[in-house]
C-alpha cells in the first residue's frame, strides 16, 4: 500500500495540535518533497527560541555548511543569532547534529524532533544538509524571506523521520548555449535543486550556438565562439527560418565558473561540465577553423538543431585542442565527471575527409561509427589519466563503448539497458520522461516550446529501473536527471516555468523509492509547498499537471 504522507500527517497534527498552546502549527507542516523513506508524527512541538544552540559533534567545513544553513533559516524570519558550536549533546531548546556511522546511506539521515530538542543523525554532512533541507520544508514559508517579521514564532511538529535517496545520483542539467542565463539565476535554479535533494548539477556549456566557458588558451572561443550573429525566429521547423537580425552571447568567466561552482559545493551539489564533442561544435569551428574537416569559414550557429559540420577526427591539431580545452575545465571543476557529449554527430565529413578516412584505415576501423568510438576512447584515456570519468549520451555505445564510460541515456532507456548488461553504469534521463523543454500541458495558449508532451504526472511516473534488468544490472542504474534545453526558452521566468515544478517530480523520483511514490499525495504536497515557492518569487507552471492525454486514451 502506498502512504499518504499529508493526509495522515494532517489529521496527526490535529490530535497533536490540541494539547499545545501559544505555539502555531505550521500549515505546511509534513508537505516534504522528495517525500521521506518514513516518518511518524509523534505529541507537540519544538519551539525555536533564544536559548537554542546548534551544537555539532565534529564541526569541521562542511558540518558548518549544514549547521549554519539551518541557522540561516532561523535568523532569516526570526533576526535570532542561533551559535553554531561544537560539542557532545545539546541542551533544552536546542539542535543536535552528529556524524553517526549507525546510518548506513551515505547521503541519509535521521531526525528526531521532540518539544525538549531536535537530534540529526547522519553518516556525512551532506546527510546533516539534507536533514535541514526537510526541517526546512517543515518550516513556514516566511523562513524562505529574507526579512524579519515582528513576533514571528518558528515551531516544527513532533515527528521521527528515518530518510535516504533511492539513487546516488539526482540531477538537473541546463543548456547555457542556446540561451544564457545570469548567474544569479543559474544559483536560484541550484537552490531549488538543493531544496528537493539533487546532488548534482550538469552544466551544458558548448554547442552549435555558443561556446559558454573561458578558455584561457584558447581565448578565440569565447571572443569569437561565444557570440552568434542573430538567432532564429519561431519554431525552427518552420520554413524558410526568418531571423531577429539581433547579436546574441556571452560567456562565463572562470571566476565566474568558480563562483558557481563554490556556491553549489554549499548545497551539496557537484557541477558536472559538458562539452560537447566531436559533433554540437560549430562555435568551436568558428573559432578556430583548422579543427574541422574542411576548410570553412565556420558561422556560430543562428538556428537549431545537427549540424553536419563537426570537429576532425583524422587530425592530430583536434585532440590538442580538446585537450587543452579539459585542462582547464578539469582545473576548475572538482567533481570526478566530465561529460564529454557525444551525442547527434553526423558521419557525413568524415566520409569525405582524407584524413579521417586515413584514421580509420591506420586504426583499422570498420566505419564511422568506430571512428567516432576511438574519438571518444582517446578523450576518455586523457580524462582518466587526469583521474576523472566520462560521461556521455547514449550514442557513445554505437561503435564501442569506452572502457569507463558512464551512459546518459536520453533517446529512450535501452541505451542506459544496454551500457547497463555491460556493466557500465547509467544516468536516466529519457525524453519522453524526463525532458522539461517540452510541452507540459496541451501546447495551445503556451508559449513556444520544442514540442512533445511531458506533463507532470509523466515525469513523476518514471522509474528509473528497467523491468528487463536484472537486480544485478540494476546496480548500474545511478540515477535519474531531468534536461532543459533552451533553444526556446530564452528567459529566467520561462526557465523557471519550464523547469518547475516538474524538477520537484525528478527529485522525487531520485529520492522516493518507486513503492513509496503516490502521485496525488505529491500534489497534496506540492500545493502546500506553492506558499514556499511563491515567497521564493519562483515562476513555476500553474496550470494542468496530470496527463490529460492518457485519461483521454487509456
Ligand atoms: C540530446 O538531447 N541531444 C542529448
Ligand atoms: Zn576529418
């Protein structure tokens, strides 16, 4: 049987609720996205008042992290200085956080809230975050503010959560290329993945339309590569394409990469760069043409979709250049993956090009597809040998796979199927579940978008794991991650509009185990959590979230 987490949780808190005076029961209390692995709601509240301490049982970096977000949470609404300290056991009033090899998930946590204190158990510190992400949600909305409102009283009900993600990795991705955004906005998306406990933010920052990341060697990818001269009116499909005749482009600073890079390592999120190879790379060939297999000029791209013209890879002048490209994005970012793309890259100059022609006959390779594998293999050897993984989507199989690999599958679950009876290990993500840019509702009176249909109740209903594994090939299975392109979502408010709240469904589906998952209750909850999200000034969709298409044709 499925739980109904809110409506038990309501009626608790009402039998609760009527021994307890001069302390308001939050109206949001238990609306928790992802929903927890248990939880019991037990007699009265705990009151946070001027006598609370956060106290830590090894307080190092990362503990501080998590501690002084929830003494974050508190000052916000409240103006209280709660200390963070070290110590053994907290007193009356106050909040205990402890390292605790007991909980066996790496990422889990248990919390025990009662009227006298709170006590947070968790193997790592990003347990103890995500133990705050909840007392979070328990939390009234003003927490989310960032203004001290007279008289306020910050109370969370009585409860025993015992909580852990069904996969380690729970993700987000976001295209930077075909639209930039500031990065103020790109922190306000990072937050909202940490709220719902993501771990992991895949960063898309090369394409066709515009290269994103400074390169500090190759400073024409960003004077040259980061620009387009117009881009595209309407839906691309549409023939002839007419164009805004208006520059477009940016890119981010390695400071700037830094920055975010920092700001998501204090939610526990690891940034993971894509770029994009050997196909998606026409702003790299326009930048330096001698990468390609003729001769160019090469334009940034001003329109969507595959380009024929893709990066060499009979030349040796490629792989330096690629090189030296994840040099420096390896220097910057600290997470173990690189995601090197891999995906929609036409043979069709490579059959023509002497020199990749002459790759495959020295390689002693049977076909393009085999060309575009030793392409990737070779990247892969020079990430590994900077002691990092790749990843990439799911064409990396056609040809071979290489020897590490991880596989993002996104053209359906067979790709992430078959890399997984290979025993590579998978990332879901595909397209008819997990792709935000499309359509979340009927598309007539939304704004344009790629097209498909992917409402919210489609998101939620994925599982990650295929029933045609075995629980042995299932272990490859990582995770799960939703993917906004932004060919057509040019601004921060339609970004968020796209991304969320399907993004709180991934989240879900990444933490929940799929037993546990029960569609009406995670609306129940996310109507409760609207108030956060709208103190949050957070532009998610509004309209029709369960799929109409499938009542329509059962
Ligand atoms: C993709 O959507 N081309 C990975
Ligand atoms: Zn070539």
């Amino acid at each position: 049987m499925k739980t109904n987490l809110l409506i038990t949780a309501i009626i608790m808190i009402f039998i609760s609720s009527c021994n307890v005076t001069n302390v308001t029961i939050p109206e949001n209390a238990m609306a928790i996205i992802p929903a927890p692995l248990s939880m019991t709601i037990q007699k009265g509240n705990f009151l946070f008042s001027e006598k609370c301490r956060i106290v830590v049982s090894a307080l190092d970096d990362d503990t501080k992290v998590a501690a002084e977000t929830l003494a974050l949470l508190i000052k916000n609404p409240t103006g209280m200085e709660i200390p963070v300290i070290e110590g053994t056991k907290a007193g009356r009033g106050s909040v205990f956080m402890t390292l605790d090899t007991a909980v066996k998930n790496n990422e889990g946590y248990t919390l025990r809230i009662t009227p006298k204190k709170i006590i947070v158990r968790a193997r790592t510190a990003a347990g103890l975050f995500y133990a705050v992400q909840t007392i979070r949600q328990l939390l009234p909305p003003d927490v989310e503010k960032e203004s001290v409102i007279e008289g306020i009283q910050l109370s969370l009900p009585a409860c025993d959560i015992v909580d852990e993600p069904a996969f380690t990795y729970r993700g987000m991705h976001l295209d930077v290329c075909r639209h930039m955004f500031p990065v103020e906005e790109i922190k306000k998306y990072i937050d909202m993945l940490a709220m719902h406990k993501m771990n992991t933010f895949h960063w898309h920052l090369t394409d066709d339309q515009g290269w994103r990341i400074e390169i500090k060697k190759l400073p024409e990818l960003t004077k040259t590569g980061a620009y387009r001269k117009e881009t595209v009116v309407g839906h691309a499909r549409n023939k002839p394409n007419i164009f805004d005749g208006e520059a477009y482009g940016g890119f981010y600073t390695q400071e700037q990469i830094r920055e975010i890079i920092d700001y998501a390592g204090s939610k526990f999120i690891t940034v993971i760069p894509e770029i994009e190879m050997p196909g998606h790379s026409l702003a790299a060939l326009a930048s330096y043409p001698d990468i390609a297999c003729t001769k160019g000029p090469f334009e940034v791209g001003t329109t969507w979709g595959v380009f024929s013209d893709v990066l060499c890879a009979g030349k040796e002048e490629t792989f330096t250049f690629i090189q030296d490209v994840l040099t420096e994005v390896i220097d910057l970012f600290p997470g173990k993956y690189i995601h090197i793309g891999g995906d929609e890259c036409p043979k069709i100059r490579w059959e023509k090009c002497p020199l990749c022609q002459k790759r495959i006959k020295d390689e002693g390779l049977a076909d393009e597809n085999e060309l575009q594998s030793y392409f990737i293999r070779r990247i892969e050897s020079f990430v590994t040998s900077k002691g990092k993984k790749i990843i990439g989507w799911d064409e990396i199989l056609e040809g071979g796979l290489a020897p590490e690999a991880t596989v993002m599958s996104w053209r359906g679950t067979e790709g992430g199927i078959a890399a997984a009876r290979q025993k590579h290990d998978v990332i879901m993500t595909p397209t008819s579940f997990a792709y935000l840019d499309y359509y979340q509702t009927e598309p007539a009176g939304q704004p344009l978008a790629i097209g498909g249909y992917v409402p919210l109740e489609k998101v939620y209903s994925f599982n990650p794991l295929p029933e045609e594994l075995t629980a042995e090939e299932r272990k490859y299975i990582l995770g799960v991650q939703g993917n906004v392109w932004t060919e057509y979502i040019s601004t921060p408010e339609y970004l968020e509009y796209m991304a969320f709240p399907r993004a709180f469904a991934i989240a879900e589906t990444g933490w929940t185990p799929d037993r546990l998952k029960d569609f009406d209750d995670f609306l129940a909850r996310l109507e409760v959590l609207k108030t956060r999200y709208e103190a949050l000034n957070l532009n998610y969709f509004k309209g029709e979230y369960r799929d109409t298409r499938k009542t329509a044709n059962p």
